[in-house]
C-alpha cells in the first residue's frame, strides 16, 4: 500500500470513529442528565433507542489496524504510531484526528463512570428509603427517630426484660 492510499484510508476511519464516539458521547450525556434529573421518561427514550454503536466502533478499530498491518507495521500502538508518522501530511491532520479520538474515548470512559456513580447512589437511595419503610435490612446509618427525638434501634428491637 502506498502513502496517499494509507493516509485517504487512515483518515476516513479516524473520521467515522470521530463522528461514532461524539454521537455516544452525547448519548452519554444524555443519559447521565436523565438519571441525574430523575427524569424516567427521558431515560426510558434513551434505553428505547440507544445511541451507544459500540460494536461500530471495534469495527473501524479492528479495519484500523488491519490496514496499519498491510502497511507494514505493527498492530499495535507503537506501530500506529509510526504509520502515523510515515503517511501523515504536512499539516498533520491525521495525528489531530487520532488526538481527537482519544480525548472522545477519554470523555467516553469518564461519562461511564459517571454514570455508573449516579446509579449507584441511586440504588443506594432507595435501599435506604425501602429499609427505613419497611424495617428489613436496614444498617445502622439508617436510625429512625421517636416522637421525643431520640433515636431508636433501626430494627426496633428491645431488651428481653422490656418485651
């Protein structure tokens, strides 16, 4: 393969990588400001029609290195690195798009993250509230408080004498 091909080919993928991993990134977003906001409809919307073309992604990944491979280098970083450097043109435009698409896949790992903290102090919420509601498995940083403002014994057990 000669340097223009790699570099038309190069480009064109690092393009629709781009343009996969800013439409999930949004989808991220979006998500993220519907658990957030609690907004159940928005997230019911968004889980319907989910904007998350991971599979797309490894696609273009496994075509990427595939043709790093064919140019003759190594399928890994290092080796798309120096195809980088060998079909790059003068302005650089193929070494942007690939920062473009790791500060995408940065965003990407850390709305996941996010997501996935807002979740979980989600679960948490309710575990609390269902064990302050019902008594069952709550633990002791769930105390209920008497009528005289005193806290109780979360399971509302007492002495045996008492009973």
């Amino acid at each position: 393969m000669n340097v223009s091909e790699c570099r038309e080919r190069l480009t064109e993928l690092l393009q629709a990588q781009n343009v996969l991993i800013g439409q999930a990134n949004d989808y991220l977003v979006t998500v993220r400001q519907a658990i957030a906001g609690n907004s159940l409809e928005t997230l019911q919307q968004s889980i319907a029609d989910p904007g998350l073309a991971i599979e797309d992604i490894e696609r273009l990944e496994q075509q990427r290195y595939q043709l790093v491979e064919r140019s003759g280098f190594g399928k890994d970083r290092d080796g798309f690195e120096k195809c980088i450097a060998w079909c790059d043109d003068e302005q650089g435009r193929i070494a942007e798009l690939y920062q473009q698409l790791i500060q995408g896949l940065l965003q990407m790992q850390r709305s996941l993250q996010l997501n996935s903290l807002l979740i979980n102090k989600g679960q948490d919420r309710i575990r609390r509230s269902i064990g302050i509601l019902t008594g069952l498995g709550t633990s002791a940083g769930c105390k209920t408080y008497s009528s005289k403002g005193k806290t109780i014994d979360p399971l509302g057990s007492r002495d045996i004498a008492v009973a």
